[in-house]
C-alpha cells in the first residue's frame, strides 16, 4: 500500500477531513495588524489569498488606504485627494474604497471613480463578479453592478427605508442591518427575499460564499462578541476570542473570507487578522492516525 492510498483509507475510515466540523465550534488565534508608522489602523476586507485592505492613520493624523500582501503593505491614496479608504477586496484583486470626492475601485495599480450618484455612509463590500453593495449617505442600502444602482426594497409595509449594507458573496447575497418599526435588526437579502438572522443587538457584516455570516453583537458585559454563524445550516461556527484576556473582546469584525477568517478593528489603534485553527480533538486523532500509517508501511518494507 502506497501512502497516498493510505491516508486515503485512513481519512475516509475516521470520517474527518481538514475542516472543522460544524458540531466544534471553531478555534481562533488573532493576530494584530499595525501599518508601520502608523497612528491607528482598521481592517475591514479580506480575499481567499489572505490579502487585507483598510484605512490607517500616519503620524500627521492624515487617513489613506493600505493593501496587506502577507505583511507587505502597499499605501493607496486616490490621486489627488486628502483622504483615502479601502473596504472590500475580491479574489480578482479589485478594491472598493472612498476618497474625498467620492468612491473608486482599484486594480493593478488604477484607480478608477465609481461615479456614483451620491456620496456613501458606509463601508463598501464587493464580490468576484464586481457587484458592489454598500449605502448612502441617507442611509438607504443598495447593490451597484453594471454602472447601476438598485436600492434594496424596505422589509415590510411598516419599515422605514432606512438600511446599511455591509457585505455581498457571489451569489448576491447581501448582509447588514435594517430598520424595522423603528428598530434595527441584522438581515440576509437574497433573490428579492430577507431573512432575519438575530436580534437587534447584533449587525451582519459579512458574508461568505458558503454562506457563513459574521456577525457582532454588543449585548455582551464587556466589548463585543465577533462571531460566525451559517443560517442555512441552522449551524453555530464560533467566536473570535479576546486578545486581551482580562476583558471582552473589544473590537469589531468587519469582513470574512471562504476559509472564515476574519478581519477587523481591535480597539482603540489596531487591525486584527483572526484565522480558524483545527479542533483540538480532530487534530490530535488525524495525527494518531498518521502514526498509524507510518507503521503499517514500515512494517511493509520489513
């Protein structure tokens, strides 16, 4: 038997792979982000490559954009403007963002005006296919694609318009907060339908193309609980833990990529990168297993 059969008979024969399962809830280690020299830095978009955009403030107290590239940071400043932020990066390497004069996406190096009707009240999101959903400044959440903008229906008869929308997947699958009767709750917008997905201390986000939603919930004794949960699934997936573990977690996660890792602002001056670790249990049995192997292929070549 060659090794690859192996790990092949010793993997499907436990039943585990190199997910965690939904029944553990993930584990996290967090990792603070600081653009060098910088006053302050926040985190709020993340792609399947683990490249990181958001805002930083220098030492002059000026804001600009930065892209993290595995801890190299690339400062994006619109041409010409007196303040530049980065929100949302997509897996082709576009950038969403908003400068003095209004919104731009970049790539490769161009910066190119989103001309959109209005200024913006939020951050920015935008999936693979360029679909961009965000708000304005009257608080009104809409989906910019094709050089147009949709804004999203109000939830029911007695709603008010008034709506953030702070994440979008492939599939065009929005995520935010709404207003409902003169409170605010977390939603799922998908295929003309919503969803409600918490309470009204809760925002959605971010949204994955597995569907996970990342969301943060300030009904906690201390800080904010930054977690991930998957709807369709009825699946809990965890929480980012506290980096300081004396108090609750005192930040907030803005955005989440397909392998859930999540970035965001951890308070007062820092970025944070939180990456999912395998479940201890699961971990330890796959490396049990793999001693398992190395001796039955010893035993082969005696």
């Amino acid at each position: 038997m060659n090794l690859r059969a192996a790990l092949v008979l010793l993997i499907s024969g436990l039943g585990i792979t190199t997910q965690p399962s939904l029944a553990d809830p993930l584990n996290f280690t967090v990792t603070l982000i600081d653009v060098p020299g910088s006053r302050s830095t926040t985190a709020f978009g993340i792609n399947n490559a683990g490249q990181i955009v958001g805002t930083y403030t220098d030492s002059a107290g000026n804001e600009h954009g930065f892209l993290d590239t595995n801890g190299t940071f690339t400062t994006l400043d619109f041409p010409g403007s007196t303040g530049t932020a980065a929100y949302g990066i997509n897996n082709v390497g576009q950038i969403v963002g908003s400068y003095s004069g209004g919104t731009f996406l970049y790539q490769n190096g161009t910066y190119t005006p989103l001309n959109l009707p209005f200024p913006i009240g939020s951050k920015l999101a935008i999936n693979d296919v360029g679909q961009t959903a965000g708000t304005s400044r009257d608080l009104r959440a809409f989906l910019y694609a094709n050089g147009q903008v949709t804004f999203l229906p109000p939830y029911n008869s007695i709603s008010s318009p008034y709506s953030f929308a702070y994440g979008i997947n492939n599939a065009g699958a929005i995520v935010g907060v709404r207003d409902f009767n003169g409170i605010s709750f977390p939603y799922v917008y998908a295929n003309g339908q919503y969803a409600g997905i918490g309470d009204d201390t809760s925002i959605a986000y971010g949204i994955n193309n597995a569907g996970d939603i990342l969301t943060v919930d300030s009904n906690v004794l201390s800080g904010f609980a930054v977690c991930l949960s998957n709807p369709s699934e009825q699946a809990f997936k965890g929480c980012v833990p506290s980096i300081d573990p004396r108090e609750g977690f005192q930040g907030i996660g803005y955005g989440l990529n397909d392998s859930d890792q999540v970035v965001g602002e951890y308070f007062p001056n820092h970025g944070f990168l939180a990456t999912p670790v395998p479940e201890p249990a699961s971990a330890l049995l796959l490396a049990s297993g793999l001693a398992g192997v190395g001796l039955l292929l010893r035993r082969k070549k005696a």
